[in-house]
C-alpha cells in the first residue's frame, strides 16, 4: 500500500506533505499550529507534541514509513502557513539545523499588506531584540538587537493592500512582521504590530525553501501552493 500524501492528526484537516527524502519531510503547516516544546501543555494545538503521539499510537501516515523520529528543524509563527521542515533523524536535525543558523536556506514567504509602499524593492537591516515591556513581541533594537535582515518586493497591489514577497537571510522571531511594520506596512491581520481585522487571518505564508542537500548535495526546492492564499485575500 502505497503512503499517504498526508499527516492526519485529530482536529484538524490532513496537512499535506510537499517533500520527502531519506532524511527529511516538508509539511504544508496549517494555520493556528504552535511549534512549541512538547511538554508545554498551555495549548492544544502543539503541532511537534501532536505528530510524536500519533507516531507513538502507530498511526498509519507514521507507520508506513516506519518513522520512530520526527522533529522540526526551524519555527513558523502560529498563524503563519507553508512550507515547514521536519528533520527524520537526530543526527540529520543537526545538520539542517546549522544550514539555518548559517543562511545557506533559501527562504520565500508572500505577504499581504495595508499601507502604500514608498519603493518597491528594498532591504532591511533593523536589529531585533525582545520586547520586555509586552511578552511575546519583538521590538527593534539598534544596540541590544540581534542582527536581522530581510529583503522585501512588491508583487502587486490592490487598493489599499499590497502583495509583497519577503526573502529573510536571518531567522529571528517576528523578523518579517516587525520589519514590514517598521516601512510603515503590517501585515494584515497582524495584532501583534499592525492590527487584527475581522474575519481576516494573518495574511503571511511561507511559499518556499531551497538547499543544497547535506547528504546527496543534491538541490532541494520545495514549493507550497499560494493560489488559496491569493484569493483569499483578493489577489
């Protein structure tokens, strides 16, 4: 039998497996999915806790391949979609984990945003650092900030929004969200740094990654679907 082109896991559609390979397994994450540590039981909607149980229960998806290990090799905001990277052996974690830390991933998110741009391509290179008067945000930083960088173009734009890709070179928290906020351009349905608006979710979606394999040196391209993402939000 062949194995499923899905993850099913109890409450939520089937995610879709976009790759897969000896080492590594590439999800298309849904959105309102935490990547937080396991024991962190404040959510039910712990996406790393929810594939070790199903890989514990034997789930047909797990069992098929006989995975034993699954693990995610990078994070993914809660309400942010696409592409997400899950490593299928502990020594092949480490390894994806350092190409990350050294921005040898290519990274492609599409983001819609409220504003009107005052260029169409530009880079930012604001330092970021916790917030420590508001948990769980990020703010710019110029001396205790870690350095962050991301590259921005405008694709198109509708009315008062606006379809910009973002291609991060670093890896921090909110990186994406805060730099957009930052040109005077959030996210829609962004609270955190812009505002939320009714019935609008947070218009950010990981589209791509790109590498060269560790182990083949083969080059990897994996692309999440964007056309729902689109036309949600008018584009």
């Amino acid at each position: 039998m062949a194995k499923p082109a899905y993850i099913e896991l109890p409450g939520c559609e089937p995610i879709r497996i976009l790759f897969e390979d000896r080492s590594a397994l590439a999800i298309d994450k849904p959105r309102g999915w935490m990547l937080a540590p396991v024991g962190w039981q404040r959510t039910a909607r712990n996406l790393q806790a929810a594939i070790e149980s199903s890989i514990a229960a034997g789930d047909f998806w797990a069992r098929s391949r006989g995975l034993k290990f699954l693990r995610h090799v990078h994070r993914l905001d809660a309400d942010t979609s696409g592409v997400l990277l899950l490593a299928k052996r502990r020594g092949a974690l480490a390894v994806f984990s350092r190409l990350f830390a050294g921005g040898q991933m290519e990274k492609i998110y599409l983001a819609v945003v409220a504003g009107e741009p005052r260029q169409t391509e530009w880079t930012c290179f604001l330092k970021l650092a916790p917030d420590e008067t508001r948990r769980g945000r990020v703010k710019v930083d110029a001396r205790r900030g870690k350095p962050a960088q991301t590259h921005f173009k405008i694709l198109e734009r509708r009315g008062n929004y606006s379809l910009v890709e973002c291609r991060p070179v670093t890896g921090r928290t909110h990186q994406i969200r805060v730099h957009l906020a930052q040109a005077g351009l959030p996210i829609v349905g962004d609270p955190l740094y812009g505002r939320a608006e009714k019935n609008l979710p947070l218009a950010l979606r990981a589209v791509r990654l790109a590498y060269t394999d560790p182990f083949t040196k083969k080059r990897v391209d994996i692309q999440a679907p964007c056309v729902g993402f689109l036309r949600e939000f008018g584009f």
